[in-house]
C-alpha cells in the first residue's frame, strides 16, 4: 500500500473524534529528508513533535520531501521517519521537483513517487470539518526546470473546485509569479505557466493557496487571494530565514469561519 492509502486510513480514524469546529491543520515544505543527508533529518523529526503539539487533523506537505527520488530507498526512508516521528498523524504531500529524476522526463521521472507516495493531484474532501484541500502538480509535464500548471492541471483544479466546501486550500510545490514574486531571469523559484489562469479558477472560491519550493517563509495577496510559501522544513534555508511549520486554525461557526495561520519555529535560524 502507498504511503496516501495509509494516510487516508489515519485521516479517516482522526476525524471522527476532533472537534470540527474548532481545529489545526498543519503545512510545511521542502525537507529534503534523505538518509545520507542533504539536510538536517532532525530538523523534519523536530517539525514532527512540533506538529503534534497543535494535535492536527492533517498535514500537507508541499513537496521535496526527498532530496532526489532517483532512489526508492530515499522514498521509504522518509515514510519511515515520518512514521517514526509521527505515527498517528496523518501527512500528505504534493509533488515537488526533488521528487523527480532529474535525468528523466516523461512518466518515468515521477515513477518512483507514484508507486511509492501517491498519486500526482488528489483532492481531500472532508465534509463533517467543512474543509476542501486540492494539492496540484506544478512541475508541468514533468520536465526539470519547466514548472507551471498544464490545461489538464487547471481543468482538474476546476472540476473539484465545484464540489468545495467553504474552508477550501490549494496546495502545490511551486508557487504562481505575481506581482511581487516575479522571476528573475533563469531563476526558477516561481512560475508563469498557467499562472494567471490559477488565480482566475480561485478567485473567491480558496480561503488561500499553500506553497513551498523557495526555501523561506513569505505571504503575499494577488489577485484577491491570499498566499503563504512555508518551505522551511528542514532544506538548507535562505538566509535570515528560519526552518518552521505554518498552523492554520480553523473555527467554524454557523455564519461562517475564521481561519488563523500562525508560523512556528522548529530549528535555528540560518547563517547570515
């Protein structure tokens, strides 16, 4: 069984006993989590035992929870770190570009994720908790260094958006350019592809969109949606940043909710 399919049974035992008008999610990127290290597997452990402070209903992960998915082991040594931290609580994850075998393209640069993680888009919709997650793929037909969203991409994100319930997240690993996040010349930290046509399927329809991939924290609103990049989790860091997990609280009442997202740190500050 994936990893996914093992986490929707987790998911599925949580939510019977939280109280879904009152509860956590959790998000984080880029931990690179690898047995001969690219990174401090620390660091993710540290992000795990935060986590279950705020007793979660979930965790989205944005993507590079791996430093190269070249390897299946790399795959199965963060499952079972994850699991080790963090047994109980349910963690899923977008797919990023670390997830990829950079040599590849095609299917087979995402074959190992898809056997081993779960599949490359998925919507989690979770009526009694009032809360719709779409996680995306934004690697644009799996193509290193070519990243944005396909017209199947943001046909997929249409369709679900249909069905949404009113505490509605995006996720994906990539974030969109706006007018603040604009890329530079070959710098690959934000896309274009398909960006404009994103924010016209969200408008008004997301409380806001979650990314990862720029290994820092930032918020920023385009558009009339909100988005909060959280790739601090465990990846070497920009600097004066901080490795951290974003908490999102969600309060439900009769005439609406409220949702709160909190930074929380999980390591030392980078080197400056």
């Amino acid at each position: 069984m994936r990893m996914y399919e093992e986490q929707l049974q987790l998911l599925e035992e949580r939510k019977k006993y939280l109280n879904p008008k009152n509860y956590n999610i959790v998000f984080m990127g880029d931990s690179w989590v690898e047995q001969n290290g690219h990174t401090s597997i620390q660091i993710f452990k540290n992000a795990m035992e935060e986590a279950k402070k705020y007793n979660p209903l979930l965790i989205l992960h944005g993507g590079d929870i791996v430093f190269s998915g070249s390897e299946k082991d790399n795959f199965q040594f963060f499952i079972d770190t994850k699991n080790s931290a963090a047994p109980n609580l349910p963690l899923f994850t977008a797919i990023g570009n670390h997830e990829m075998n950079i040599q590849l393209t095609g299917d087979a640069a995402v074959a190992n994720f898809v056997e081993m993680i779960g599949p490359l888009h998925f919507t989690l919709n979770i009526p009694r908790y009032d809360l719709t997650l779409i996680a995306l793929d934004s690697l644009y037909h799996h193509v290193y260094h070519d990243y944005g969203l396909t017209k199947e991409e943001l046909e997929y994100l249409r369709e679900n958006l249909r069905g949404r319930y009113q505490n509605t997240l995006v996720g994906m690993h990539v974030p969109p350019a706006t007018d603040e996040w604009i890329p530079e010349p070959g710098d690959d930290s934000f896309f274009t592809k398909g960006s404009q046509a994103f924010f016209r399927e969200v408008k008004e329809k997301i409380v806001a969109a979650l990314v990862s991939h720029v290994h820092t924290f930032a918020t920023t609103k385009y558009k009339g949606t909100r988005l909060y990049l959280s790739g601090g989790g465990g990846a070497a860091l920009v600097k004066k940043s901080i490795f951290h997990i974003l908490v999102i609280n969600i309060t439900n009442y009769s005439s609406g909710s409220r949702l709160c997202f909190s930074v929380v740190p999980v390591g030392e500050e980078s080197p400056v």
